[in-house]
C-alpha cells in the first residue's frame, strides 16, 4: 500500500498489551460493519462503491464533465457539508489551493450554498457576471436551507443569461434516485441528473456523483481515483491490528481517547491538505460525535499554524493527540538559493531542496511535541496522485467506521444537526412553527 502508519511516536503513551485488550473489540466491530449488523446499516454503501458502482452513470459524469469543460468559464457547485467538502478537498489537493487563479484548460470552479452570507453570495455573483457559467447542484432533497437558496440564485441568473431553453444545458442536478423536491423538479425541467445514493450519506459520498462530476470538471482522472480506493478496500480486510493500519489508527486513537486525549488534531505541511482537513473533520466530527462522547477533530497547518497555534500545542492542557499527514513526494521541488552577502544567516541551507527543510521541521516538531506528552501517529502518503488520494480517502472512511463502533456509537446518523435547523425554521416564520417561535422569542427576550 501506498500508505504507511507510523506509531512509534505513540509507545510511551501506549502498552503492548493495549493493543491485545482492544483488538476483540476491533475484530467485533469489522464483524458488524462487513455483515452488516451494526447501528447504521442501511447506510454501508460506500463500503463497496469503489467497484460497485453504476458504470452507465459514471460514463455519463465523464461525458458530461467534457461538455462542461467545453461550455463554461465557471461551474458553479452548490452544496452543504459532504455535497461539496469531498470535491473541493480532493480538487485543492490533486490541483492547487490557488486552482482557479491557474493557466489551465478546465473552467473555474466555485462553490456555493455552504453558508448563509450576502457577502459571499455577491462577491460569486460578481464573479460571474461576464462569463460563461455552468451549474451543478448538489441535495439529496433540495429543502436544505443553504444550497435550495444559492440555487434559487443561480437559476435565475441562467435563465435569465441563456433563456428557460438555454439554461437546461447547463444545470445539472445531483439528487436522490426517485423522490423528493429536487429530483421532481429537475425531472419537470429536463435537467440532467445524477444520482446520491440511498445507502451513502453525505460525508461518505465523495466516490459517487456527488464529488466525482465537479472533480472530473477539474480534470482529474476520477478511473484512477476510484481505483485506489478499490486497492484500499481489498488491502484493509483483516482485523489483525498488526497486518492492517487502517483498523490501528482506530484503535490508537480509540486508547487514547480512553486515556483522556479527547482531541484530535489532523497536521499537515502542506497548504493543498487545506480543504482535505475541513472534509476530515466533517468525516469524524459528524460519525463520532453523539451521546455526549467522540474525539474532537481540529485541523492545522504546519509550519504556519506552528506560529500561531504552537505555544498551545507544546505547552497548553494535555488533552490532544496529532495525526501528522507527510506526502513523501508531491511531484515538486525548489532549491534555495544563495545569499553572497548571507544577510539573513541562512546560507547552511543554500542549495537545499525546500521539501528536505519541510521534512526536517516535521521531524523536529514530532519529536517536540511528543516530549511535550503529546501523541504522535504519522500517516506517510507516498505520493500525490489520484491513485493514492483515492486509497487515502477510503483509509479515512473505513477506520473512522471502526472508530465509531469501538465508541459505541452510530457513525452514520446526525440526530443533533436538526437541532439548530427547527430553531432557525421557527425564528424565521416557516409555516407550522407557530407555536415553536413564540416559545424561542421568549426565551431570547429573557
């Protein structure tokens, strides 16, 4: 594989015999995911999606990305939560941070409907303006607050660019199979769709439709992303935590958890890991957090946030561990150069590739932190490419599974994500929330 776990950096924190008093959980919690049985069970799809996928509709994402790419200056992807954060990380990751400022021939590509901000939604209307604009929006429903709003929007201004006609060449819909608003009224306007699947939820549906036509409209080879996911789903098969690093990061990090390390920080060197850490923390976040438990999951970027969040990390209350990401080759290099005058005092780097100063101050941070009673696991990426994104990606979604068994919790529901959603429905007058508002303009006025 083309992914290594590194846990040395965790021994003094974790006996041997840990390991053999968790690995029956372990092998229970595989047992229940593979046959089925656990909480959560109508939605294992993506467990095998890597291959059993539609191959019709994954044909018509890859048509459809090269009419896109042929038709539009921007696409527009409109979507919350898992219906953008896959696509955005794997696009910033594989392409650049910086993608949409790149010479390229595939078109800008901006999200929306991901928050509620007149600020946000104006600057991307301005952007839009003189271009050529494409839409895809994302909703398994399409009442979903934020995107139905961007959608509304973006609609608008298609029609109102192209004509009614015009406009249905260039909105495409990504929505539930059979039913709900959105899939009843793409269907009404000859919209091309494609499918989320019933048995995927959002955060798991990067591999199906949802992330795979934005991802392809950004020219990646989505063949070769789905392949190594497949690779990783046939390589992370046996329960034995010591022939399967998958199942061990649950594990660690379920050891530490009961040792009191209730956060988690992801750490990456690079910025293209940006986004990837944001789809990470909704990935755990969202499985692990229920019935008052769950590992917290925060993200950093070293070295800068190591000028920012550094003190805090070396030196604050002892409740964390890290997970540090290394991409062994991201496919670039610089060379420092030299200073006649030596100004700054840097010339013993002169003539060092940037990458070997990136991994020393990796090195020299772990070994910091960890002598600072912070854990450290290292995930060592051997490359960046679509193959090893696509065995990274089905790493991360296989053991945050484990994970949420071994804490006894369903790692496929979000009972507490409706909370906020009936609040804010009532606050704003939806009708049948009479009643409700009256009681929450009571409590804020008191």
């Amino acid at each position: 594989m083309a992914i290594k776990l590194i846990d040395k950096y965790v021994s003094t924190f974790i006996n041997a015999h840990e390991y053999d008093r968790i690995q029956p959980q372990v092998t229970l919690a595989d047992s229940m995911l593979r046959s089925k049985t656990g909480p959560g069970a109508d939605f294992l799809g993506w467990i095998n999606l890597p291959e059993n996928y539609d191959k019709e509709e994954f044909a018509r994402i890859q048509a459809c990305s090269a009419k896109i790419r042929k038709t539009c200056d921007v696409l527009v992807v409109i979507g919350i939560g898992g219906s953008y954060l896959g696509a955005r990380a794997v696009i910033e990751y594989l392409k650049s941070p910086l993608y949409n400022t790149l010479k390229k021939d595939t078109p800008d590509i901006y999200f929306a409907g991901n928050c509620i901000s007149a600020d946000a939604l104006n600057e991307l209307l301005a952007i839009c303006e003189d271009k050529d604009v494409c839409v895809n929006v994302i909703s398994k429903s399409g009442t979903t607050t934020e995107p139905a709003i961007a959608f509304r929007v973006f609609r608008a201004l298609l029609e109102k660019k192209y004509g009614k006609e015009g406009s249905k060449e260039r909105i495409f819909v990504t929505t539930d199979k059979a039913r709900g608003t959105l899939k009843n009224f793409a269907t009404q306007e000859g919209y091309e769709t494609f499918v989320v699947p019933d048995d995927v939820g959002g955060r798991f549906s990067v591999l199906s439709a949802v992330g795979l036509l934005p991802i392809a409209c950004a020219g990646i080879d989505i063949v070769k992303l789905m392949e190594g996911a497949a690779a990783a789903s046939h390589a992370y098969t046996n329960p034995d935590l010591s022939k399967n690093d998958c199942y061990r990061y649950a594990a660690i990090r379920n050891i530490l958890y009961r040792k009191g390390k209730t956060m988690e920080v992801l750490a990456s060197y690079e910025p293209f890991s940006a986004m990837f850490n944001e789809w990470w923390k909704q990935l755990y976040g969202e499985s692990e957090g229920k019935d008052l438990k769950g590992i917290y999951p925060a993200s950093v970027i070293y070295s800068t946030d190591l000028h920012s969040l550094g003190q805090f990390v070396q030196d604050g209350s002892r409740t964390m561990f890290e997970t540090v990401i290394d991409v062994l080759d991201t496919k670039s290099s610089f060379e420092i150069p030299n200073d006649p005058a030596n100004i700054d005092g840097l010339n013993f780097l002169s003539g060092m590739d940037l990458n070997l100063v990136k991994k020393t101050a990796m090195q020299g941070t772990i070994l910091a932190h960890v002598d600072g009673g912070v854990p450290n696991l290292l995930i060592e990426v051997s490359e960046k490419s679509e193959f090893v994104l696509g065995e990274l990606l089905y790493f991360f979604e296989l053991s945050c599974a484990i994970s949420g068994y071994l804490l006894s919790v369903n790692p496929f529901d979000q009972p507490g994500v409706e909370a906020y959603k009936k609040n804010m429905f009532a606050l704003l007058g939806k009708p049948g929330y009479e009643e409700m508002r009256k009681e929450l303009e009571e409590r804020l006025k008191n």
